[in-house]
C-alpha cells in the first residue's frame, strides 16, 4: 500500500483567522495535526499544503515537505490536489486530514486508512456517534445516513432521517444519528474526478464538497470511529481545546 497524506492549511479563516497558527500547549495547531499524521505511520509522506509565506514559514520549522499552493481554492480538497500533483509522487490512497482537527489520534487515522485497502470503495471516511441533542439540531454537525455496508447515501447539515411522532428531544433515543469526521482517504481516479468536475447541484445547496462525488454516483464507505474530539472553528473551540490539552 501507498499511501500519502496531504494537509490543507490556509492561512485565513472565517470565523477564527490564522486559526492554524495559535498554539495549543507546546505547539500550534497545525503542528499537532501534522504529528498526529506523521505517527499514524501508515504515510510514506506526510506533506503540507499551504497558501501563504507566513504559513510556509512556520511549517518549515517543523515539517520538510511544505508546498506552496495558489490562494484562489475553492475547496481543501482542490488544494491537496495540486499539492499531489506538484509533489510528483504516485499513490494508491491520497489522505486529506484536516489542518484544525488536533483532536484526530493517530490510531484513528491509520484505522481509516487500513480500512480503505480492503473496502474497494472510491472515498474512505469516517462517522462517530452523535449523542448530544443539540449537535444533533446543530447545521455545524454534518449528518451522515448510510446503506448497507456503510455506504454513504447522503450528507446533510440536517438532522436525517426524520422521525415521525417521537418529540424531537427524544430521537437520540430512537435511533442511532451519525456524524461525519472530515477527514478522508481518495483513490486516485476519485480525486481526479472530483476537481475535474464543476459544483454539484447539492453540494452548493448545502455547502458540503463531499455531496459532489456522491452525486456523480461515487461510493463513500464510513468507518465508525470512537472520536470525542472536535475541529476548531470559533474562539470557543480554541478556548476548549486549551482546556482539554491542560487537563491532559
């Protein structure tokens, strides 16, 4: 197996700008990730894509394969995608970890990335149980329904599926809810496919990238994944992670 692992890291954010270079304990954000890919030890390259000098240099601090990549990307995933191409390295399974997940173990990561090996689907993710009802509601939390074999059959930031005449407060209850870990494992020809492709009809409808390719009739397996940790997207989650890393 050949396996790389490419990390999307722009400099600027909505909600949390240079969110990637506040420091969480010992090292930034982007670091922790960064490290968290490299001891998975299921990478024959662990590299990082960047956008911005002031990122480039940072990350050159602690990791050797940084590339600079155009500023103007729609998605992460366009970005990783010049960045493969860029590296010249050919790979069986290209991984898109996230660069504001510092939570994702590296046990987790080498679970999805063994398990693509063996499912024969296009695209690898993952999913873990939502247990809170708020999350549940929250347009935040991504929402996975799955077929059999847990084939994704539709992403949505809405609470799917409904359930009929049980009170809201009580579908945790009833049924076991999915929420989708963005973090995830390409075949080539799938990655491919996906930026050479325009937006999709649902994806901009929900604003979820994932949603092109499975429009295009694209198989995504989702490994449940026993993940309590969050991606850092607002002053607040940085303020909770701190307290998580202090309590570790």
């Amino acid at each position: 197996m050949n396996a790389i692992c490419i990390i999307p890291a722009r400099l600027q954010s909505t909600r949390l700008p240079r969110k990637l270079l506040m420091t969480l304990g010992e090292c930034s954000i982007i670091e922790h990730v960064y490290r968290n890919c490299v001891r998975a030890n299921v990478f024959t390259t662990v590299l990082i894509a960047v956008d911005d000098n002031l990122m480039l240099e940072h990350c050159a601090t602690f990791c050797d394969d940084v590339i600079m990549t155009r500023n103007d990307h729609q998605s992460g995933t366009d970005r990783i995608y010049e960045a493969y191409q860029q590296s010249g390295i050919k790979a069986d399974y290209i991984v898109n970890v996230q660069a504001d997940e510092p939570f994702l173990s590296s046990e987790l990561i080498a679970i999805l990335v063994q398990s693509h090996t063996v499912t024969g689907c296009d695209v690898m993710t993952a999913m873990t149980k939502i247990v809170d009802i708020d999350e549940l509601f929250s347009p935040s939390c991504v929402k996975v329904v799955l077929g059999e074999h847990n084939r994704a059959l539709y992403f949505s930031r809405s609470p799917i599926p409904f359930i009929r005449d049980i009170p809201k407060d009580e579908w945790t209850q009833q049924h076991d809810f999915m929420k989708h870990i963005g973090v995830y494992s390409y075949t080539e020809a799938s990655l491919q496919s996906f930026v050479n492709t325009t937006f999709s009809t649902l994806e901009m409808t929900e604003k979820l990238e994932q949603l092109r390719l499975l429009e295009q009739g694209h198989s995504y397996t989702c490994i449940e994944l026993n993940y309590d940790g969050f991606g850092i997207d607002t002053l607040e989650d940085y303020q909770k992670a701190i307290e998580r890393i202090t309590r570790e």
